[in-house]
C-alpha cells in the first residue's frame, strides 16, 4: 500500500539527514509520522510524513520542506499528495529580510494535478519574546497549475502572504499556526495550520494538527475546502 511506502521513504530520508546534522553542515530539524484523517474530496483514514531542514549561514538561512500523504480505502488509493518547498532568506538587520520562496504541490485528487509557485518579497519579525514569535512575508511572483479533469495549464502572477506565529504556554507545550495565501486571477489558493505540540523528552513530541486547505477556483465538482486532522511524532534534531 502507497502509505506503508510513504512512512518507510520518510524514515530512511530521516536517517540520512540526521546524519548530516552530526557534521559539520549545521543544518537542524524536525521529522514527522503520524495518523491523519481527512474530509472533503476525500474521507478516509491515512498516513503522513514530514521533513523540515534548516541552515544558518551568516545573514543568509535556507529551508527545506518535504510532506507526503497517503491513504487507501479497502486496497485503493484515496489520497496522495506530495508537497517540496524551499525558501532563501537574506537577513537585512535583526527583523527584517529579504527572501525568496519556491513551492510545488502534487495532489492526485484535488482539482489541481499540480501547483507549483515561485515568489520574492519582504519578511519581518514582528514579534519575539518568551513566550509569542510573530513574523510575517508579502511578495509577489509566478504561479503554474493543471487542472485535473481538464489538463489546462494556468499561468498566473501571483501575490503571496506568509504569518507564522507561536505561542509557548508552558515548558513542554506549544500553540502554532501558519498562514499561506497565493492568489491570483484564475485562483487563490489559502492554507491554514494549526498545531499544539507537547514535549515527550528533550527530542520528542506529540503534535496535535488541524489543516484547512482551500481553492477559490475547482473543476469537475470538486470541494473547495480540504481538511486533515492529525497525531504526529515529531522528532527534532
């Protein structure tokens, strides 16, 4: 089954980077597996994973994310979606920076065979104490999609908006949540998610998730609006 698959990708994937963080690249953290249940196109019980990378180099951070999620229905596929994304920041002092930003989005049963996005704007961190981190990001770029049914390309300048906000309300547990807005002319495409996480020990956690994902624009009577709700361990390195 694709998701037995995709979990055992996702640990040797994990290997490999926790590996690399014993050298001397720098780069840290965190790996995901977890149970997820989703509505609207599909409704199913399934599995995900999750890789996000990060190195700090002077005035310059690069990320790196990878998602993967699967599900099967009595032997058929129901959900797959592939998600890679990679962001360039360029510090200009200690709130501000430039970045730039690419996002490739693989849904097989979402209106979109595929999205993929390119964007560069301005970030600042609004917010840094104990217990509240607040930044945001507003830019602009270039957005390819294909519809499913159809197999028409959409070309589109898009704009972006980014919130990334984190509330520590005790020592082992946290409030997040994450904002992304791609819009365009032919189709805004809006994700939310929010997580409370619980520290096991110094390594791992338990992570409570709940995604909205929506598209202004479907074809084919599609839903507009996706939801995952998850369970996720979550190990940081």
């Amino acid at each position: 089954m694709r998701v037995s698959i995709l979990a055992g990708l996702v640990l040797v994937s994990s290997g490999v980077v926790f590996a690399q963080d014993e050298s001397e690249d720098g780069w840290s953290g965190t790996g995901q597996l977890g149970y997820v249940r989703t509505t609207g196109n599909s409704e199913t019980e399934s599995v995900n994973a999750q890789i996000d990378l990060s190195r700090l180099s002077g005035p310059w951070t690069w990320a790196l994310g990878l998602k993967a999620l699967g599900a099967a229905d009595s032997g058929d596929t129901t959900a797959e979606r592939y998600e890679f994304s990679t962001k360039l920041d360029r510090r200009i002092n200690e709130q501000s920076y430039w970045y730039g930003a690419f996002r490739y989005d693989d849904d097989r049963f979402s209106s979109y065979e595929y999205q993929g996005s390119l964007t560069a704007g301005y970030g600042r961190n609004l917010i840094a104490s104990e217990k509240h981190q607040l930044s945001g990001e507003i830019g602009a770029g270039y957005r390819q999609a294909k519809e499913a049914d159809t197999g028409v390309k959409q070309d589109d300048f898009i704009g972006r908006v980014f919130v990334d906000y984190k509330w520590v309300l005790t020592e082992t547990t946290n409030f997040t949540n994450v904002l992304l807005v791609e819009g365009g002319s032919s189709n805004t495409f809006t994700e939310n998610i929010t997580g409370l996480g619980v520290s096991i020990n110094s390594d791992l956690a338990l992570k409570l998730g709940y995604t909205i994902r929506h598209n202004s624009s479907v074809v084919g009577g599609r839903d507009k609006t996706d939801t995952i709700t998850g369970v996720n361990l979550v190990y940081d390195f």
